[in-house]
C-alpha cells in the first residue's frame, strides 16, 4: 500500500506528460489539415495592422499562411453588396477562413480572439482561460478597453482634425482630450511593466497588438510627442522592433489610401481636396495579374523587389502581397465592376411595329414611349427605328417652333413683371448678414439685457419662448447660466400667467396636442413627433387643474414645456429626447369655450368611461411609438391624478409629479425641519404632528409621502398614519362625513367624536400641531392669529405653505417672519427673497418640485427602470435631505440652494438607480457592480450641455442636442 501511494505521483505526472503529448500531437495534426491560406479583406488603417500583425506572428510560429484582397475606400468598396454580405457593419477588416467552410469573421477583437482559438494551441500570444484565468481575464479587459475606449477615440480625433468637412474646435479638444486621458491610463499600467496581461512584467499578447496601432498613430490625432508618457513610449518601441510587426507594417503601408495631410479646402468654393494617392499596385507594368480560377476576382501581385522597400523596416519583408497566389477553391467576391451588357435583341415582329410607329407619327411616338411599349430601351428604338432625313427635318421644325413659342410667353412674362415691379416698391427682403463686429461682444449678456427690460413677467416668457425658437442653444445657456432669475419665468410663479393667456399669446408650434377627436389614431398622432424612439422623457397634461388655477383645457402647454426645460437645466436631459404633450380633452371652463381665440376642441370634458378608453389607447400608443419613454403626469384632475397612476404605474414607466413628486419634496423638506424643531424643543422627532390644510391630489399624495417619515422612525403605518391630520373646505376630515371621496379616506380620523370642526384655529388647538402645511390653493388662509397660536405652541413652528402660485399662497414669508418673530422654519411653493429683520437676513426655503423629479426622471432612464416605485421616490426625497452643504446646515436651511441644481440631481439621480436595483425593475444591468462614486462621475458626464460657438452664439438653426447625452 505505501509503494502504492508513492508510485501515485509518478503515476499522475506520466499520466499528464501523456496528456500534453497527445494535445500536442492533436494541436500538430489540426494545424497540418489546414492546408488552405486564410483570406483577409483589409486596408492600411489601425484596425487593418491590427490582425495582419496577428497573423504575420503565427505565420512566424506555426507557418499558418493567408491571401489578401485589398478594400479599396475610394470607390467605397467597403459598401459593395457583396462585402456586406460578410460584414454587415461595413467595415474593415473581415477574415474569411477557407479551413472552416469560409467561416467569416469581422470586428478585429473578435477576428484577434478567433485567430487565437483555432490557430494558436500554444497560447503563444494569449492565455489558458482554464489554467490561467486571471491572466486570460486581464487580457480581454484590455483588449475590449482598446476595442472600445482608445481606437473609437483617437479615430473621432483623426476625422475631426483631418477629415471633417468643417473645423469644429470643440470637437478636436475633446476627443484630443480624449485619447490623451486614455494614453494617461496605458502609462500608468506600462509605468513598471513590459506589456499589458500576464503576470510579473506581463507576457506579449493580442492586448498589445490590439492597442498597439492606434497609438502608433498618434500624429494622426493631433499628438506630436509620447513624451509625456515614457512607459507607454517603451511599450510601442519594444512591439516594433519585433520583424513580424515590421512586415506588418511594411505591407499594410501599401494598401494606405488616405490622402496626404494638407489645408482643408475652403467650404462653399470650388477649391479641391487633398491629393490622394495613387494605388501602387494599379496601373504598375511591373506588377503580374493572375486571374483566379473562378474569373471573381483578381488579385494583384506585385514582383519581389531587389533591394528592400523604402517603407520596410525588414531586410528581407516576405509579405503576401510578394507570394504567388496559392490555389483558390471556395467561393471569391465578385467583381466590382460590371460585365459588358449583351447586345439587346427583339422579334422582327416588334422590329417591325416599332418602325411603322415611329415613322408614321413620331410627334406621338417618341422613343421613351415606344421603348415602355415594347419594353425596350430608348437607344434601341433610336437604332433600329432612326427618322428618314425629312422626317427628322420636319419634327425639328416643330419642336423649333414649340420652343420659340415657349420664349415668347417667357419674354412676354418678364415683361410683365418688371411693369409691375416698376409701379410698387420692391419687397423682397434683402440678403441677412452679422454686424461686422457682432463677434467682439458677448450675445449672452445682449439677451439678458434685452430681457430684464421686459415690463413683466408675461413678457419675459414670451421673448424666451422665441430665444429658444430661434437659437436653442443660446436659450439654454442662458437658462443655465442665470438659473435663479429665469426659472420663476419659465416655471411657477410667471408659467400660470403664461397657461392663463397661451391661446392669445401663441406664436409658434412648442408641443404635441393629441385630442379627444384623435381616438382610433392617436398613434398616428405620437408618430409625428420627429424624435421617435430616441424620446425619453415626456410630460403630460390634460391641464384640467393647472397650478390651482382650474381647468385651463388646451391651455395647458406651457407647464408641459416648462417642466421639461428644468428637466434639462436641473438635470441635463437632452433637448431632443423631450416630448411636451398636452391632451386636448376640452373644458369645462365656459369663458374659453366662448373665446374666438381659444385653441383647443370646444366641447366638455368626456366622462368616466370615455376618458379611460382614451388614457388606455393614449398610454398603449405611447409604449410602442417610443419604447424607452418615461411619462410624467402633470396637473390633473384631483381624482383622475390618483386614478390614472394606479391604473399605469404598474404596466409603464410613469409617475406623477403632483403626487409623489410633491410628496418627496415635502419630504426632503420636513425631515431636516423636524430636525431643527426638535433640536428646539427637546422633543422627539416621533412626537410630531402634521396637519395638512388641502386633501386635494397633492395634498393627500404628500400626506401619505410624509408617512414614510414616521415608517423610518421604526413606527408602523398605522401609528405613522395617526401623526397626520387633513383638513379640507368642510374642515377636519372625519371617517363619519357623509360622501367623502375615495382619496380622502385613508387620513379620515376615527378618533374625533365632538360636533365637527371647521375653523383652521380650533383645529389647531385640538391638534396642537408641530407642522402646518398648505396644499389649498386659498391665499392668506394661514392669518395671523392662525400663524401665532402655532408660534405659542411649538418654539420653532414648521410652516409649510405649498400652493403655487405666490398669488394662491397661504401665507407670504415676511408675514411669517413677523407674526413668529422669525422663529418660524419656512417653505413655500414658489419663490420668496431673503428678508432682513431684527438685523439679520432670513433665507426662505422653497418646496420646489425641481429639487426632485429631474433626478427622479434621470435615474429611472438611466436605469432602464420598468416602473417608477415608490421606494425609488422615497430614496430620491432621502438623497434631497442629505445634499445640504455644511454652510447650508449652518443657515437652518430646509433645502439646498437651487444654484446647485445639477449635482443635486446626480445625486438623486445615483439613489434612484440604487432603489431600482433593489427592487428589481432595472434593465441595465452594467451599474450593478459600479461602486458609487464611479456611478456618480458617469451620471454627471452623461449631463448634456449646450454646445455654442464663440460669445454664446449658436448656429439659429440647431435643436439643442449640443453634447451626446441622454
């Protein structure tokens, strides 16, 4: 038994010596079969030296031998039918592999990754993904690092600095920029190794051939040096001094068909392009052309040279260009050019009837016409059918005489023309040129200039709304660069005077109306929206409740295309992928009805079972005409609001803003209020008390938001729920009112048995709230004695009046300031200034949804979130409520300062996608294993931002995509 266990060892090892013979054996027989030579279509670019220095190494190691045929981009052969037949994508290169039934491959990592399957048992140049699984794992990083980071790069350099029709500024920075950060991130990897994968100093692999020819054309890129990065320098000196990438180099430089760098030609003249040279191997007396067998295809090859070529870094190159052609058996592409047609023959019969025809009456036959009846060609009919010399005489004679005729009229025209220009003066509009020095001044401050003379608000919006018109970018730079003066124009408070009066002040198309008349075909409606399925954010109206305005119909609009102007500022949606939709349902407002103006259909609004077909068919077209939309309701109805996100949340990607984004803003809001309150009194954050004076869609979708509050305190719902109080126009909502709406039940006190309460200060004094909060719509309703008594109840009393606009709030801030003697912690819905009493300076918070659905809306696209859930809302209100600056904190600040708007919502935006992983509903399953931070930094550098060109001028004729964004 011990001998037993001693010859083990010596057992396995002969075992394994046996094994790897017989691999050997098996990998020396495979490589023996494949007696037939690779076919390679390529040309002289990055990606083509990629894989013919592949195969000049194992051409070196294993004798593996291949043909090439050139592709040649002058002629765009790359576009030939039948070479995107082998590489649908159109592009170079495509490796053909007549060993293996003419398996093509195309993409060069994965002809790279081919290659080494099959034709490199040895793992010469790659590794052992089962013996050495981190080294083989470290290579395809790399290579797919290089497949997509460096060479999509460097090549947008190239084309921009080199290519391009026009000199972009912008974009040679950028994608210099570009290829100079990722030449950073190969210099810190070769800082201290030899190549990329492989353990120690690494081992030469496809990761390096693979990256190695782009950074080799570095000066194509507008990268004079690679002294900046001397690790990375080494690297490329130490790959090419290896003689088989030399004669890769060596012939790949003969299949260049790039012209020579030189000044680009002026646009709009007539001045030429670059020279480009010419095909060494065309046109040669020297070269030998062997047709193939099958007579496809013929390649070109060229006699074996003397002396070396002066491109040649080899002695002695052997490239496949300089071999005799090996014998061919499957199929080739054809030829690019056409064969010659075959004479063209007809019956004498048609012959004859053709002639009778022409002869007899050529004015009605003419040739076009007689070749379509006979199905012919028109220099046919010329041939066999050509007029006697009287004939042609006579119909020239007629036609001279059609065409004096013609002249005639034309002269006769004209002359009558200029009569007329000569008795009134010209109105054509003169030619439209810049200034001379428009250039030397700064346009952006030009706008702001020309809209703070603007008398009101009204006016503010309306020269706007015709800056991004005419110049989308300059819009929105300005927009971005003076956030806290525009944005009350563009949304709450000036966007209600602008709903108010839209049918008198409309100019131009802004949005998309999709009517009540439209059922049956209201995608046909969605589809003439020219975004598509590039779409990604879409808010809807029926404007049936704007802003506690009421039913505005058609009016609607601008809070649609006001919402989706913060979704860009706030959180750098892309322009082009918004949708602003407003449903025209009609009103049940009669003054519009009655106005001439009026734009919408003029009729009431449907009833229950007509409204929710048309939401059905409306929401179904939405989902297949842009399948990666998410749909924000805004300003419904109160019970259409909380019926339709029940009805939709779960089968689309929508959400509601007055309902959940509200709440989460309030959220955000109270938590750090109550934090500061109880700071004040010593008294838990569980012994607050909230009454909510409005049990409306928002008031009601915020009161149940805030019971999350209460949840995470470690409370149940019922306890939590207990904490809230609703007041409506009837007073405190009790669960034994008679006819109490469906919305209003869940907050309905059953512990209340008194004679109802429908005074705001007896309310108060039974519930003796920490918070008030008004969502009514009814201005001043929070009066003085109301805002006192909670003054004498709590230290620091929380006052939340949420109504929009400043014209519906319930208490104004400098009133609140006085009647608290500024002890009171304050949010509004719209925006108030700072006040200064008793020789200090109070800053007002704002309840702004802003704060949270451009993040909210940003991480749900990002994600790829099926649905809007409701702990993706809560986590957004949560990310709010932690954004607050040290300095912030300091203030007593309830929320953040708008002017940080944007990293606000890629925080936001990061907590959202964090939720919706959590819950399951996200469909990008990249961000999974991206720690935070790195998340983060790719969120902020998917935030758009307008692209202009010098002083803030933008072309006035752009749609604001600017950056490639979302």
């Amino acid at each position: 038994m011990t001998a037993l266990r001693r010859l083990a060892p010596i057992s396995r090892s002969l075992a394994a010596g046996q094994q790897r013979f017989l691999n050997q054996s098996s990998a020396d027989a495979s490589l023996r079969q494949f007696k037939q030579p690779l076919l390679l279509h390529t040309a002289g670019t990055p990606n083509g030296r990629k894989v013919s220095a592949l195969l000049e190494e194992l051409r070196a190691t294993t004798g593996l031998q291949y043909d090439v045929h050139k592709i040649d981009f002058s002629v765009n052969m790359q576009k030939a039918p039948w070479y995107v037949k082998l590489n649908p994508n159109g592009r170079i290169p495509v490796l053909v592999d007549r060993n293996r039934g003419d398996f093509t491959v195309f993409e060069t990592a994965a002809i790279l990754l081919y290659l080494e399957q099959h034709y490199d048992p040895e793992r010469v140049f790659s590794f052992d993904p089962v013996q050495e699984p981190n080294e083989y794992s470290e290579m395809l990083q790399w290579l797919f690092w290089a497949h997509g980071g460096l060479g999509p790069m460097q090549g947008q350099a190239g084309h921009f600095r080199n290519a391009a029709p026009l000199e972009i500024p912008y974009a040679q920075k950028r994608y210099t920029d570009e290829t100079e950060r990722l030449y950073g991130v190969l210099e810190l990897r070769l800082t201290d190794r030899d190549y990329l994968a492989g353990p120690g100093k690494g081992k030469y692999s496809i990761a390096d051939i693979n990256a190695h020819p782009w950074v080799m054309g570095h000066k194509w890129a507008g990268i004079e040096s690679l002294d900046k990065w001397p690790g990375m320098k080494r690297w490329i000196e130490r790959i090419a001094e290896r003689p088989t990438i030399q004669a890769g180099i060596c012939w790949t430089l003969q299949l260049r068909t790039y012209a020579t760098r030189g000044r680009r030609p002026k646009p709009g003249t007539s001045e030429k392009p670059a020279f480009h040279h010419p095909d060494p191997l065309v046109n040669n007396p020297k070269a030998v052309v062997t047709p193939l067998p099958d007579e496809d295809l013929t390649f070109i090859h060229r006699v074996p040279p003397t002396a070396p070529s002066p491109h040649s870094l080899a002695t002695a190159p052997t490239s496949p260009l300089l071999r005799p052609p090996a014998p061919v058996t499957g199929p080739l592409p054809p030829l690019m050019r056409k064969p010659a047609p075959e004479p063209e023959r007809a019956s004498d019969l048609v012959v004859a009837k053709i002639r009778h025809l022409r002869r007899s009456d050529p004015n009605t036959y003419t040739r076009l016409k007689l070749a379509e009846m006979f199905g012919v060609t028109v220099n046919f009919v010329g041939a066999i059918a050509a007029l006697k010399s009287s004939a042609r005489q006579a119909r020239l004679k007629i036609s001279e005489e059609k065409q004096a005729k013609m002249r005639e009229n034309w002269s006769e025209k004209k002359l009558t023309e200029r009569a007329i220009r000569a008795k009134r003066p010209c109105t054509q509009k003169p030619p439209r040129t810049t200034p001379p020095h428009f250039l030397n001044s700064d346009h952006r401050q030009r706008c702001l200039v020309q809209l703070r003379s603007k008398q009101n608000g009204l006016e503010k919006y309306i020269y706007l709304s015709g800056l991004k018109e005419r110049d989308p970018n300059l819009f929105y730079e300005v927009l971005l660069g003076n956030m806290l003066e525009i944005i009350p124009i563009l949304y709450t408070p000036t966007v209600g005077d602008a709903c108010s009066e839209y049918s008198h002040i409309w100019r131009h198309p802004e949005g998309l109306y999709v009517s009540i008349e439209n059922c049956g075909h209201i995608r046909d409606v969605l589809r003439t929206w020219p975004g598509g399925a590039t779409s990604r954010i879409a808010v809807v109206t029926d404007g049936s409740r704007i802003l506690g305005l009421g039913d505005l119909g058609a009016n609607g609009l601008p809070i649609s295309i006001g919402k989706l102007d913060l979704y860009i500022a706030g959180a750098g949606i892309k322009p082009a992928t918004t949708v602003p939709i407003c449903l025209d349902l009609g009103t049940n407002t009669q003054r519009f009805l009655d106005d001439p103006l009026y734009l919408g259909v003029r009729r009431n609004r449907p009833g229950v079972e007509e409204m929710d077909g048309f939401m059905t068919e409306f929401m179904e077209a939405m989902k297949e005409v842009f399948p990666s939309l998410l749909v924000q309701f805004e300003d419904f109805s109160t019970d259409n609001a909380f019926r339709y996100l029940e009805m939709f949340r779960s089968q689309y990607r929508c959400f509601n803003d007055d309902i959940q984004g509200t709440g989460a803003v309030v959220l955000s809001g109270f938590i750090n209020a109550a934090r500061i309150s109880s700071a004040a009194s010593g008294k838990p954050l569980t012994d607050h008390r909230i009454l909510f004076f409005g049990a409306g869609s928002a008031g009601i979708g915020v009161a149940k938001q805030l019971v999350s509050f209460f949840k995470m305190l470690g409370m149940s719902e019922e306890e939590s729920r207990s904490r809230i109080y609703t007041v409506d126009s009837k007073g405190l909502i009790t669960a034994d009112r008679k006819g109490l709406q469906e919305h209003k039940k869940y907050f309905a006190r059953t512990d209340y048995q008194g004679a109802p309460l429908t005074n705001l200060h007896d309310i108060i004094n039974y519930v003796k709230p920490t918070a008030l909060l008004g969502l009514s719509t009814v201005r001043n309703a929070f009066t003085e004695d109301v805002v006192r008594l909670m003054a004498s109840i709590n230290p620091r009393p929380i006052v939340f009046p949420l109504s929009n606009p400043v014209s519906l709030c319930e208490v104004d801030y400098v009133d609140a300031i006085h009647w608290t003697d500024s002890s009171v912690i304050f949010a509004s819905g719209s925006p108030y200034k700072p006040i200064e009493y008793a020789g200090k300076v109070y800053e007002p918070g704002q309840g702004n949804n802003m704060y949270i659905f451009p993040g909210i809306g940003m991480g749900a696209i990002l994600s790829k979130a099926r649905h809007v859930t409701s702990s993706m809302v809560e986590q957004a209100a949560i990310a709010l409520s932690e954004s607050l600056s040290n300095e912030e904190q300091s203030s007593d600040l309830v929320y953040p300062r708008l002017a940080r708007i944007r990293e606000i919502s890629a925080r936001i935006a990061l907590a959202v996608i964090r939720a919706a992983q959590e819950d399951g509903v996200d469909e990008n399953g990249l961000f999974r294993n991206l720690p935070d931070a790195a998340l983060l930094d790719y969120i902020k550098a998917k935030q758009w931002h307008p692209t202009l060109i010098q002083n803030g001028i933008g072309n006035g004729h752009g749609n604001g995509n600017g950056n490639h964004r979302l």
